[in-house]
C-alpha cells in the first residue's frame, strides 16, 4: 500500500501570493525611480491631490501598492488617517520604516487587491489610491 502524500491547498485566488518576493532587491533601490522631491511631497499628481482637498479633516484615505510608502507619508503629514497596503513583503517592510523614519503614523499591512476587503474592514476608507 502506498503512503498518501499530503494534498497541497489550492489557492482561491483571493489570498496574497506566498511565494518568493521578486521585488526583495529593487525595493532597496525603488527611491532611485523618484526625485528627491518626492520624499516630501509623495508622487500624487493634481488631480488627486484636488480630490483629495474636498474630504474633510482627518479623512481616512488607503493607499494600495504604496510601494514604499512615499504617498502614504505624505497623506499622513497633510492630517489623513492613513493605511497602505503592498503585495510585496519588502516594500511593506520599507514603507513601514519610511512612516517609522518620518514619524507619522501609517498603518502599513501587507496585501493585494484580492483580499483588501479581509485585510481592511469594509468602509474603513473614504478614498482609495493606487
């Protein structure tokens, strides 16, 4: 009689990817893709920065794929309740550090779009960036 090898749980499509992160190397080097500019005022363009003036003080704003978290800062100088999200353990690792070195407060989780829903509480946002 053969021994049964464990079954391998399917993914639902609705989980983040557990596999190798291809993004470990770049996101020590993802600063290089911006100017030094960028560090102080996030990378929005002005149309959403104009969406963004209509919320009302202390809004609650998610930036999803925030990489490492350059527009989640700025979001959170400018009085947001903010949380980012990345799909990428390293980006949410150096966003984390980024909020930390900056001192604002960001609430920086690791996810992708699929599983937003269970990693945020529906209706936790006012607006969404990505």
């Amino acid at each position: 009689m053969r021994k049964s090898q464990p079954r391998r749980r399917r993914s639902s499509g609705s989980e983040p990817a557990r596999a190798a992160d291809p993004y470990r190397g770049f996101a020590d080097d993802y600063h290089w893709l911006h100017p030094d500019r960028a560090w102080q005022v996030g990378t929005l363009d002005r149309v959403a920065r104009r969406c963004l003036r209509t919320l009302p003080e202390g809004s609650a704003v998610l930036d999803a794929s925030a990489g490492i978290g350059l527009d989640a800062v700025w979001l959170a100088r400018q009085g947001f309740r903010t949380a980012a999200c990345d799909l990428s353990p390293a980006m949410v690792e150096a966003a984390k550090s980024h909020a930390g070195s900056e001192g604002v407060d960001v609430d920086v989780r690791l996810a992708d779009w699929r599983s937003l829903s269970r990693t945020f509480a529906p209706g936790s946002f006012d607006a969404v960036l990505c």
